[in-house]
C-alpha cells in the first residue's frame, strides 16, 4: 500500500486514526499492530507467506532475547547466533540465493565444470531489508544489556511492523522507542505537526520527485545509445533529484504519521545536497542506516582504532549489498569506498577549507555515483557514461542535438522546484512561518494538489520499496 495513493489516504488512514483515538491508551498499540499487519498484507495478498514470515521473524526474536535474559554468557551468545541466523538467512535466501547461484554457475561454466545450481527466483518481500535490520538490532541491544528483553510479544511486533516506518524505514532501533511504547503524548498539537509533515513529504513525492522521475524514464525508453550530452546530464540529475525527494518524502510521512501516533521518529536526512565531500554526504543522506552500520558493524570491527580502511571496505561493501543484489551496487559501494578513502587520505581537507571547490566537487560527484545506483546493467553504465563525456567513445546510433531543450522544458518546473528545496532554504521559510495563516493555505493547496495528481494516475511506488 503507497501512502501517496487514495487507497492508503482514502479507505486505510481515515478509518485506522479514528479506532486509534476512540479505543483506551492499553489498547492503542493492539490497534497499531492489527492495522500494521492490514497494511503489510495489502502490499503482500498475493503472497501471504511474507506475512507470516514477518510474524515467525517477530516471534523467534522476542524467544531469543528472553532466552538470552536467562542464560549465561555463552548462552546469550549461542541464542543471539541463532537469532541473527534467523534473521540473515531469511534475508539471504529471498536477497541473495539467486544473485550468488548464478554467478557460480557462470564461473563453472568458465572452467567447464559439470555443475549448474539451481535458481529459486523469489519475489522479495517488501521491506525485509529494513525490518531484518531493526529487528537484528534489537537482539544484539539485549545481547549487550543496553535494553532488558521486551516481556510483550505484542509490544514488540508493534514495534517492527509499525506501518509508518515498516517498508522503507527510517530504520527505527528499539532502544529508541522504548519508552513510547508505553508512554507517548497524544495531543491536538501532536495531530497538527503530524498532518503538516506528512502533507510536505506527500508533496516532496507527488509533485516533484514522480514529475522528475518522469524525465529519467522517458530516457531510459529512449534508449542510452540515442541520447545527446546534455540530456544524459539532465537526465541524471533528474534522477539525483527523484531518489532524493522520493525517500526524503516518504520519510518526512513516515515522521508525520508517527507523529500523529505520539511517536518521535528519528530524522533521517539533512540536506545532503549541500555537502562539500562524499564523506559529509554520507553522514546526512539515510542518517539512520549510517547510524545501524556504524552502530553494529563498524565499532565492533575496530572503526577508526584499528583497520580503518579495511573497516571502511567491509561497510561499503555491506551496504552496496543491502540495496540490492546486484554487481552495480557493489560497483557503487566500492566507489563510494574509494572516495570517502581519498578524503580520507586529505582530499576532504582541500574541499572544507574551499567550500565553493567542495560543492562543486559535490555537483559532479553526487549524479555520478547515482549512475551506477540507478542503471544495474554494467554495459549500459557503459554507454550512459560515453554520453556524459563523450571524449570516452561515441555510439555509433543517431542522436538529436536539442532533444534537451524538449524534455528540459516539460520538466523545467519541477526541476527548478526541486533545486530550490534541495538546498534548504524552502524548509527554513517553512518553519519561520510554519503558524501563519499563508503557510496554512499552502499546505491545503499543495495536499488537494497531491489529491488530483493521483487522481491522474500519479502515484508510482517508492523507490525503496524495491530494497
């Protein structure tokens, strides 16, 4: 179910608000599960297992952290293996068992081995990437007595698969909400906020990253060969522009509808368009994912004690794979890898201490590495880049010289909307003037505007689903 869709806004919210204020306090997380699971099973009718699977992952966790309060040493750590072992392996069969099965059947074909694995060609579930990881969190926080293990099994299946924040994060740690499980404020204000966030993220989506996404897919229809120079520049900052107002968006909704709830979700971007280096990026741009692999891979590997640049491989390498299984998520983790290194190296320095040199830097680097995130066939990266810098080789297919000027005046609009609100300035106006009565009427307009959008068939799915 997509939030920026008359079935979420429509038949879902409405109905689940209204049971979620008229029941008791004891029964508002109940309400919050219940609806949680209707939310999920729309999205997975079609497979009704993943429903279940989300349950069993829920039920083998709140068992393994009991089990861990009543053991030993040794036994915590044998239930803590169990659990992740749970946690991974589902992750790894549904993620990974194809990606893995058939590049090994390519590399015995190579030396003629008599060997072929078989493929599963799984759907993946939507959203086990984001609830393996909070729900893996929360094991190794009991594990390590940050947390004391949760006594309620509803409790803690509220928390996981809470639908705000349940497909595509932010990736929300159970040492976060804790307390709000069971003491959270419900207010008029709460309600306001929320709505007000939720109706900005909605807008962010609708109206700016699905205009601009629009751009991206039609020259992917086009075909990379056909394009000239200029618009596979646009055409990447296009899509630089979708993948950041497409996941800000919906995470700005998922804070609202927390929010409304009486639930404090964690930000999980701040600007990372202005950042001079890759390194900074990396620390504003899914803030919350930065925070778990920093959190639970990176410290315990050393972090910046011992083996940085190792560490730093390990991480990037992990996180390339966790978008996706694919060879060109681990060409953009390696790249990332080796850029955040050079800063490391100094790089970083010359960039801070010249801001302009480091936003520049920035303008090429950010549409550059989204290249090798957005397009998964290494070929076409290929072609793609011999359009960016035709000094690199020319496609030998016919290209019209001013196609830009006709795709860039479709989307003029909501390109230049979407460079404004990347750098700040929008948000500041905002909460500058967030009470008066204009900003108000703004947020109606921008929320009936959302409405007709769809209505006209605009309501592509997230981006991050897919993850």
């Amino acid at each position: 179910m997509v939030f920026s869709s008359f079935t979420f806004l429509i038949y879902f919210l409405p109905p689940f608000l209204l049971i979620y204020f008229l029941v008791p306090k004891d029964f508002r997380n109940a309400v919050i599960f219940i609806g949680s699971l209707i939310f999920y099973y729309y999205g997975v009718k079609d497979h009704p297992f993943y429903l279940i699977l989300m349950l069993l992952t829920t039920t083998i966790n709140y068992l393994a952290a009991q089990k861990m309060t009543r053991s030993n040493y040794r036994g915590r750590k044998r239930w803590l293996m169990l659990g992740l072992f749970w946690n991974i392996g589902c992750l790894f069969v549904f993620k990974y068992m194809d990606f893995i099965s058939t590049n090994l059947n390519e590399l015995f074909k190579l030396f003629g081995a008599p060997v072929m694995l078989p493929s599963l060609h799984l759907i993946l579930p939507i959203g086990i990437s984001f609830y393996t990881f909070q729900i893996s969190s929360y094991l190794i926080d009991v594990y390590r007595k940050d947390i004391p293990a949760e006594h309620s099994l509803l409790t803690l299946g509220t928390y996981l698969c809470m639908f705000p924040q349940l497909i595509a994060g932010p990736i929300v740690t159970y040492s976060q909400v804790r307390r709000q499980m069971y003491q959270r404020k419900h207010s008029f204000r709460n309600l306001e906020e929320g709505m007000r966030e939720f109706t900005i993220g909605l807008s962010l989506k609708v109206l700016i990253a699905n205009r601009v996404g629009g751009l991206w897919s039609q020259i992917g229809s086009i075909g990379y060969e056909s394009i000239s120079c200029p618009l596979a520049w646009l055409g990447i900052f296009a899509y630089s522009f979708q993948i950041y107002f497409d996941f800000y968006g919906y995470s700005l909704m998922a804070k609202g509808l927390g929010r409304i709830m009486g639930f404090t979700f964690p930000d999980n971007f701040r600007n990372p368009y202005l950042s001079r280096t890759m390194t900074e990026f990396w620390r504003r741009w899914h803030i919350t994912l930065g925070s778990w692999f920093r959190e639970y891979v990176y410290i315990p590997l050393g972090g910046n004690q011992r083996g940085l640049y190792r560490n730093l491989f390990l991480v990037w390498m992990l996180t390339g794979l966790w978008h996706g299984a694919n060879w060109n998520f681990i060409l953009w983790g390696f790249s990332i890898y080796l850029i955040i290194s050079l800063e490391k190296l100094g790089l970083g320095q010359i960039f801070n201490k010249v801001p302009v040199l480091g936003h520049l830097y920035m303008c090429l680097l950010i549409p550059l590495s989204w290249l090798l995130f957005a397009v998964t066939d290494l070929g076409q990266i290929k072609i793609y880049l011999m359009r960016l810098f035709p000094v690199l080789g020319q496609t030998t297919s016919a290209v019209y010289s001013q196609d830009f000027l006709t795709y860039g005046r479709a989307c003029f609009w909501p390109l230049l909307a979407a460079l404004l609100c990347c750098t700040g300035l929008v948000r500041k106006l905002y909460e500058a003037k967030k009470y008066t009565f204009v900003i108000t009427f703004l947020l109606v307009l921008l929320f009936w505007a959302c409405m007709y959008c769809m209505y006209l068939g605009m309501d592509d799915p997230f981006l991050y689903y897919q993850f």
